[in-house]
C-alpha cells in the first residue's frame, strides 16, 4: 500500500505490467512494484521550486525504461531524474 501527499492526476502501467508510476499534485511522482504494493522510489517538485502545472498524462516507453509525464504547460516532456 502507498500513499500520496496530493490528489492522484494519473498513473500509468510500464510495458511489462511489473510497475506503476502515480503522479499527484502538488507535482509528486511515486514508481510502485505492482506484485507487492512496494514504493520503489518517489520524487516530490513542489511548485514554488519547480514550476511544473500538475501532470495530465503519464507514459512508460516501450523498452518500460523512461517515464514520459504530459504537464498542462509542457508537452510529453522526459521526468526529470
């Protein structure tokens, strides 16, 4: 089980189903191991420092390696690491 700071905007799936990303706002993102309900690492932007509006869509590539994230001002732009 997780928990988010903020209010879940989307989520998204990797490829082989083994992963889920939930993005929140204010700007959290959470990567989830699906079989075991495990945080695998979490990154929070709060907007005073980051200036990101909240994420509207979220995407694995097809290799399940990056995580795209689509922001309302920003178009599909890669999360930053």
């Amino acid at each position: 089980m997780f928990t988010l700071a903020g209010s879940a905007q989307t989520s998204a799936v990797s490829p082989d189903g083994s992963r889920l990303a939930v993005c929140a706002d204010p700007l959290e993102v959470q990567m989830i191991e699906v079989a075991s309900g495990k945080k695998l690492w979490a990154r929070n932007y709060p907007p005073e420092t980051g200036g990101y509006a909240p994420p509207t869509f979220a995407a694995f590539s097809p290799d399940g390696k990056s995580l795209l994230l689509e922001f309302r001002d920003v178009p599909m732009a890669p999360f930053p690491r």
